[in-house]
C-alpha cells in the first residue's frame, strides 16, 4: 500500500490530485484471474494487442519485442481473442508469492 | 424629505423623468432616490414613478403613501385612478393640461392639492417636434416648487442624452419654467 | 519491468473494469491529442476509473493532463467557460479543450450544454464515449439504447419487449443533431478502428472551433459479451452497419470506414445478451433501421 | 478623484463588476437582473471592461461556465435570482466545494408558484447551506462596494468560496441613488489582480496537471466539508478586517452588522436588506413620538452568520423580533431559526418574535414596520409572545390567520 501523497500538515482544501500519472503505483494487476502467456515464437510483432490492450499492459520493447506487464494487465483477454498470430493464451492465474 | 409621485402612461417617460429629477436634486446636493414601479411596463398602460429629495441620507424604500407632489403627465389617468391618492393636505399638482386650474378641479381630474396647469404637450411638440414630456414637466415643476433648480435639471438632462437631445429638451423645459415662473410673479 | 510514461496521456493503472471499451475509446484519443490539453470529464464510467472516490487519497490519476470533473450535465457549458477565461487571461494558445462524456451525459442530461457551447461557437473538442445506457449506475436505457435491448430499466417481460423508443430510428441521432449546428467537424468512430479514430482526432485538433467526436464503445458487462471481445463486438457492429464510420467536414459528409460485404445485423446482435430474447421480426426490424441510416448515409 | 453619480443599484454592481477587472461574466437573463448582464456587455461592446462575457444557455450553464472560466484562473462574476438561483443550485455545491472565489450578484426574487418577479429572499434562502457566503446590502452604495469587498473577500487563501452579494430586486436593483464612484487606481491598489496558485487552488494549467472535482471516500468527506467549514469560520474575520481596509481606503464601513440604536434599547428589530432603512426611519420615530427604547440590527454578512455581532446588539434588550423575507415552511422563518440558533446558549436571552414579511414584493410599509416594533415593545413589557408566526401586512379577510 502507499501512502497518502499529502501529509498532515499539508491537508489540501480540496480532494484535488496533483499526481499526474500517480495511477502507476496502482498495481491494477491483482484484479487478474487469469493472465496472457505469449509464445515468442508465434508472435509477428505486429503490435495489434499493444493497440488493444485497455490496460496499457502490454508494449513493444527497444527491441522490437513484446512485453507484458503483470502489474498492471487485468486479464481482460482482448489481446489472445485480437492476435492474428494466436501467439498468446489465456491461463488460469495461480497465487503468486 | 419630499416625496414625489410621476403619473403617465407607458412610453411618455415617467420613469426617467423621476430618474432625471432623482439626478438633479443630487446636483443641487441633497440627497435622493428614484424608483419605477414594480412590474412589467407596457406602452400605453399607466405607469407611476417616484422621486424621494431629501437633505439627509434617505433610508425609507417602502413605497410612497403620502406623497407631497404629484406630477401628472396625461390627465387622461384620472378617469381610471385617483391621481391625489394619500396627497398631503399642502401638497401640489403639476399636470399636463391646456386647460385651467379652475377647470381641472371642475372636472374632477384633480380633486385636491394646489394645482399648476402646464400644457406641456404642446411646447414639447413646438421645440422638441415629438411629445417628449418628462423633461417638459420637470421645468414647470421646478418653477412651481422651487424643490429643484432648473440649471441643476439642465446639467441632468445633458448627462443623459446626447448633445442636441439634450438642447432640445433644456430649451422646451425651460420654456415650461417660465411659463408657470410668469404666472406665478 | 520499468513503466515510463512518454508522451502518453492515459497510462496504467487506471480503475476500468477489465475489457472496457470506454477506456479504449479515451486512450486512442487522449493519446493521439497529447499533453497539452485540459479535460472535463462528465460523470460517468470514465470519470469514476479516472477520478473516482477510489483514486484520490493515494493520488492515483492515470492521466498527465489537467482534467476537471463538475456535474453530469455540464460539459459543453463548462468548456465554454474554460474557453472564455483563458482567452481573457491571454493563455489560449496552445491548449485545446477537451469535453468527455457518455452517452447519457451527451445525448439526454447534457445536451443542453452542449447544444449551447456549440451553437455559440466555442474552441473546443467533445467527445462522446458511446455505451448505448448508463453503464456507471449499472446498465439503465439511454437515448442511445438500440430497440429490443434489455436494461435495467427496459427489462424484458410478459408486456415490455427492451427498449422501446419511438419507431423509425435505431437511436437519438448525435451526429445529425450537431450537424444541424453547423459546427465545422463531426466524426464517429470506433475502438475497433484505431487508426480511424485517431486519425480523426488529430484531424480534430487542427480545426477551431466546436469539433464532436462519437466513438463506439462496446461495454462486456453492460451489453453481457465475454470481455475478451470488446472489439471483436465494436468490429461486428461496423461490419454490419449498425454504426457508420464517417465523418463531416464543413457540412460534407464522408464515410470513412467502407463496409464491402455487409453482414447481417444479426451477426451482432446474437452475441450479446441484452438482445438474447430477441425474434426473428424483431432483428428484421432492425435490419430495416440499419438499411434505412446506410441509405441516408448513401451507402449501399 | 471620486465620482457622484445616480444610478441603480444593478448599475452600481455593474461598475463595481467593471472596476474589479474581472475575466469572465458567464450569466443568462432573468428579471430583474438582467440590466445587470446588459450593462457589462455595453462596457464590453465598448472597450471599457476588457472581459469575455458568455451568454450561457441556461444558468446552470452560467455557473458551469463561472466554474469553467475560475478552473482555469480568471476572475468571474455572475448574477441572477429567482428560478435561475434554483436551476444552478446543484452547480453551487460544485463552485464552493471546488473553492473557487466566484462573485454572483443576487436581485432577491420570490420563487415560483405562484409565478411572481417580485422580491422576497426565498431565492438566496435555498443556497444558504451550499458553502456560498452571502452579504446582504441595504443601498446602491453598499452593493457597489461589497462587490469589490466580495472579490477581495472571496480570493483571500484562508476562504477561497464564492460569494453572493444579495440586493432586493426591485427595491433595490431597480432604485436610482447618489453612488460614489472611486477612481480604477484607487480599487486597483484595493483588489489586486487574482493569482490563483496551482498547488492549492483549483487551477487547470498543461504545465502542472491536477485532477479536480473527483470522488472522495468517506474516510475524507468530512475533513473537507470541515474545511469549508473553518473557511466561513474565517471569513467572517476576515471580512471585518477586510470592511476595515475598505473603509480606511474609501471612508465607507458596513461591519458585519449594523446596530442602530440597539445600545439602550428594550426592542430591537432584526432585518436583512431594505427592510433596515425603513424600519430605521421608524424606529427614530417611534423613539421620538411615543418614547419607545426601539432599535433595529441590521445582518449583513448572513453567511458566515454574525454571531457575536448579533449577541453584542442583544445584550440588555428585553425582545427581539426578527422579520424575514422567507418562509420556512413546517417551521416559520430561516433568519429567526438564525438568530435564535446564535442565542441558543446565552442564559438570559431576551423575548424573540417571529415575523414573515414582504414575501412576493407586498411592500414592507412603515405602517407595517410600527406595529412589529409596538408587538416587540409589548414583548418587551409582557415578557410573553401572542403568536409563535407573525404575518406582517397579511391580508386576514381572505385567509384569516
């Protein structure tokens, strides 16, 4: 959990956040029950579940790969059901430590 | 204090006529307050206005009951309204008429109060060409009760109109001051 | 793994149920318009993921923008207001306006402000996330809410067969009634057409003036779909006709989006289950609704 | 050098308005405010007032745009009454809660049905609880200078609300006066120019991204409505200190309250706007024809509510009698509830009356006003009240009460 981005003595008057991008530290990801598994070596590259993904989780890397963010992906499944090249996979989440 | 009551109908400038002699008391340095009455005005319907002149702040804002001056612009109200309603015992009328004093209290257009006959309808269209008659009215006003000075009204009607506007109607006001000035000396 | 938010306007994080099209419709726009914008978002699903009652303590806002939230109704007014005070203050350059709402918020509570803002002619764009109900108060009818759909206020029965609006319309026409003010850019759009949407939007932002933007945007939970399908419903509801990719340029209308193969509009509907009680009739009345907007529209 | 001028007291709001500099007027006509909005688009049309001025398309449109226009840092100002203070009622939660120092001129207009224009302060009662400050004024003077004290008050960092400046329609926004009218300097060097900062107020800026006007859970609602709260709580010294300055700069002071004649008094008469300078005439001429000790309190500032201010004129007298221009329907009157809260832990507290007058314009007469003070005087002896309402000027033969 984090904290309060104001303290005490800096009560704000208004319920205002002055946090741009202060969601990042959300880690949306735990809503998850199940998680897309990318076979690299089905994968084109394209970038169509980058496009489609509602959670901003998945993104190309500098090398041109796929990667996806479990911190933030909520399993929707919109990338597996939108890849051309049934390169990833829905599977059941398992309790992480 | 003095209260003032403007008799007229819609569009004959009663309101601003109470506004203009509201302003020229304000100049004569006293103190005073103008109000129309409350409610949707229409051309042709009767209006009533009314000026407070006073020589101390004025705090009242009820309406006026008991006014000292009532000021009739078209006497033709006086067939649906009493236009001396609560007029104090030593109060005056200043009315638009052609007529004479003696007839207007004979016709019963004016049952009470010191009346001062003025036909402003006439000088209006004389000197302004259209019958304007608040400002007309003010001049007589101004002469039969001496409660506001006619250069003060003048400096008020200049401030409100344009320039030859203004001549105009200081021309025809002045006109109706000496008219009741003369028959008065 | 490292998150940066670039250029980005919406990142993660954000408070949408998973599979939500709104989000989608936000992220391709915001993205596309940049940083330099200030937003008003009406109250509505999006405003809940954004800046919900959940969001404020821990300061977890997923844009990089200014945004403001006031009423439901209130967009275009506010906009208008926004519009007014930075021209006076001499800080208009370079900012551009931009109106969020739902359908709800756009086509019923807010269309007054709307109406107004963009009949006076204010700088802005408004783009309308379009659900087909209110989804935030968990799926009552809108004046976007397709025939026969069932909600939670136009729930199917013995007497009441969905949404039943006033027949020869498949739903209160936005598009037509901002073209009708005669503002110089309207476009629809879908989350299933990214490259449509956004390039519309970046079209947008380079014309003054009141600018609306429709986007299609399919809600699993609301409409009952898996929400693995999102786009492939928004796609659907393309390929069959029932929404219409175009756009309106100074009163010229162009379809952007051209559909070869039409395919029926049962395709669509059958997939979702707020139309599982529908009939046979009932799709072929539908099916005329779809052909009647496709030949207003000139299209085949 | 100042100017005397007669005008109206829209006219005197409107020059105030005019003087403050203001951005924005966001406003849609209504009777009788609409002379208001029609003379800060004259002083647009000619150059004087370098604002924008949106005609919204409604008054809730109005305030969403004041509350649009104030987001983004500008100096807004507005005005209506009536039905429109109720179509903006749900955005009036909004501009406070948001703390935006929004100036709002209110004509007091009864409130429909039964359809009137008239003035009673049923309109501004329905906003009382909304975090708006409200001053009532009693003359054309008053409202141009509390317009200026309004900006003043409203910006200051410890209130940051928005504040309506309240004159009777009609009565007042229609009557014509003497208002003396500062030189721009001189208001100027009172109310400087509005510089909102964007890590405490709500200000839109690309450069310093906030989100405004979002959710708040209930582990923090209370802490901000106590905000606004201790925002009031403030501003009512502040806005003594404020009237101060004002009167320092200008030689005019209202206070919070007036107490006219209330130090020896036995009755006195509690009353918001132009009630006061009529039952001020009355109350010298009670005092001189008949020897009654009478006094009258004015309540300006009506939020925050001048609690010691009315204690203070209270103490030693033997009755008080508040007269309202608005019903508390099930109750009797806000302002009494008002002043009677104020006095609710006072030990010895003096009779209160309880009178509902003017309401949808019946004029508040001196006739009127002589026999509340003579009931009060009567209280005042008795220790006792005939009637927990009284109706002032109502027409017993057709209702009878």
């Amino acid at each position: 959990m984090s904290k309060p981005y104001w303290t005490k003595e800096n009560f704000p008057i208004t319920p205002n956040i002055r946090n741009p991008a202060g969601s990042l530290a959300f880690k949306c990801g735990q809503w998850r029950s199940v998680r897309p598994v990318l076979d690299e070596k089905k994968c084109t590259k394209c970038g169509i579940c980058v496009l489609h993904c509602p959670d901003d989780a998945i993104a190309k890397n500098e090398k041109g790969e796929i990667e996806i963010n479990y911190d933030y992906c909520k399993g929707c499944g919109i990338c597996e059901n939108e890849c051309p090249a049934k390169a990833l996979k829905m599977i059941i989440e398992v309790a992480e430590k | 204090m003095k209260e003032i009551i403007f008799h007229g109908r819609g569009g004959q400038g009663a309101v601003a006529g109470a506004d203009i002699l509201a302003d020229a008391a304000m100049r004569d340095g006293k103190y005073s307050q103008s109000f129309p009455t409350f409610g949707p005005e229409r051309r042709g319907a009767p209006v009533m206005a009314f000026t407070r002149i006073d020589d101390k702040p004025i705090r009242v804002r009820c309406q006026i009951y008991e006014p000292d001056y009532v000021i009739v612009l078209d006497s033709t109200i006086s067939k649906t309204q009493n236009l001396t309603a609560g007029l104090k015992p030593d109060g005056s009328v200043i009315i638009n008429t052609s007529s004479t004093a003696e007839k207007v209290r004979e016709e019963k257009i004016v049952t009470q109060g010191k009346i001062y006959p003025i036909d402003a309808t006439s000088i209006a269209m004389n000197i302004i060409g259209s019958p304007i008659l608040n400002t007309v009215i003010l001049g007589a006003f101004s002469a039969a009760t001496g409660e506001v000075k006619l250069k003060s009204l003048f400096e008020a009607v200049e401030n409100r109109f344009s320039k030859v506007v203004a001549e105009k109607n200081n021309k025809a006001m002045e006109e109706a001051y000496n008219v009741v000035k003369g028959r008065k000396d | 793994m490292k998150s940066t938010c670039g250029d980005k306007v919406l990142v993660s994080g954000h408070r949408a149920c998973p599979g939500c099209g709104a989000i989608l419709a936000l992220k391709h726009a915001l993205n596309a318009l940049g940083k330099n914008i200030i937003v008003h978002v009406a109250t509505s699903c999006m405003e809940v993921s954004i800046m919900g009652g959940g969001v404020f303590p821990k300061g977890e806002y997923p844009l990089t923008c200014p945004s403001l939230h006031t009423a439901f109704e209130t967009g275009g007014a506010v906009v208008s207001g926004m519009d007014a005070g930075l021209k006076a203050l001499g800080k208009r350059e370079g900012v551009t306006l931009v109106a969020i709402a739902g359908d709800g918020g756009t086509a019923d509570i807010g269309i007054q402000t709307l109406s107004g803002a963009a009949e006076r002619g204010h700088d802005f764009i408004y783009i309308c996330y379009d659900n087909e109900a209110y989804m935030n108060t968990g799926n009552q009818r809108s004046g976007t809410t397709m025939p026969f759909a069932a909600t939670t206020t136009t729930p199917v029965g013995q007497k009441k067969r969905g949404e039943q609006h006033i027949q020869g319309r498949l739903r209160k026409d936005m598009p037509a009634i901002m073209a009708a003010h005669g503002i110089p850019y309207i476009a629809t759009a879908s989350i299933a057409y990214p490259a449509d949407l956004t390039k519309k939007v970046k079209k947008a932002a380079n014309i003054h003036g009141p600018r609306y933007i429709h986007i299609h945007s399919p809600c699993a939970t609301g409409w009952g779909f898996p929400e693995s399908k999102t786009i492939e419903i928004a796609r659907l509801a393309v390929q069959t006709g029932a929404w219409v990719l175009f756009e309106i340029e100074n009163g010229e209308l162009t379809v952007t989006q051209k559909v070869a193969q039409r395919k029926p509009v049962e395709d669509y509907l059958l997939v979702q289950r707020r139309f599982k009680h529908i009939t046979d009739p009932e799709i072929a009345q539908i099916q005329e609704l779809v052909d009647k907007k496709w030949k207003e529209l000139g299209l085949q | 050098m100042n100017t005397r001028k007669l005008m109206s007291g829209n006219r005197a709001i409107a020059e105030a308005v005019k003087l403050s500099e203001v951005n924005v007027v966001s406003a849609y006509p209504i009777t009788p405010q609409t002379s208001i909005v029609e003379y800060l688009s004259e002083f647009i049309a000619r150059g004087e007032l370098a604002a924008e001025f949106v005609q919204a398309e409604s008054e809730f449109g109005a305030m969403s745009a004041c509350i649009g226009a104030s987001s983004v840092g500008a100096r807004v100002f507005t005005a209506t009454c009536s039905q429109g203070l109720a179509l903006m009622h749900e955005l009036n939660y909004v501009a406070a809660g948001l703390r935006l120092p929004i100036v709002m001129a209110v004509t007091n207009r009864q409130l429909s049905q039964p359809l009137g224009m008239w003035c009673d302060h049923s309109d501004a009662m329905g906003e009382r609880d909304s975090g708006w400050m409200q001053i009532y004024v009693e003359s054309c003077q008053e409202a141009f200078d509390t317009v200026i004290q309004a900006f003043k008050l409203a910006e200051t960092k410890e209130v940051l609300l928005p504040i309506m400046v309240c004159l009777d329609g009609f009565i007042l926004s229609h009557t014509s006066e003497p208002v003396e009218i500062p030189e721009q300097k001189e208001i100027r060097d009172f109310l400087p120019a509005y510089k909102p900062d964007a890590d405490y107020h709500t200000l839109l800026d690309v450069k310093k991204p906030l989100a405004a006007g979002g959710g708040c859970p209930p582990a923090f609602t209370m802490e901000f409505d106590y905000k606004k709260y201790e925002a009031q709580e403030k501003g009512r010294e502040l806005l003594r200190k404020i009237d101060e300055e004002f009167g320092d700069a200008f030689g005019r002071r209202y206070g919070l309250v007036e107490a006219y004649k209330c130090d020896d008094a036995d009755a006195i008469l509690v009353a918001m706007g132009t009630i006061v300078g009529t039952a001020k005439d009355v109350a010298d001429k009670l005092r001189s024809e008949k020897g009654w000790r009478v006094g009258v309190l004015k309540l300006r500032s009506y939020r925050p509510f001048p609690k010691e201010e009315v204690l203070k004129a209270a103490f030693g007298s033997k009755a008080v009698a508040v007269v309202s221009r608005a019903i508390s329907y099930g109750l009797g009157a806000p302002v009494f509830s008002d002043v009677a809260t104020a006095m609710s832990n006072v030990p010895e507290k003096p009779v209160l009356l309880n009178f509902i007058a003017g309401m949808g314009g019946r004029d508040v007469d001196k006739k009127g006003l002589a026999a509340v003070f003579e009931k009060t005087i009567k209280a005042a002896e008795t220790g006792k009240i005939e009637n927990e309402v009284e109706w002032v000027g109502l027409n017993k033969n057709l209702v009878g009460g």
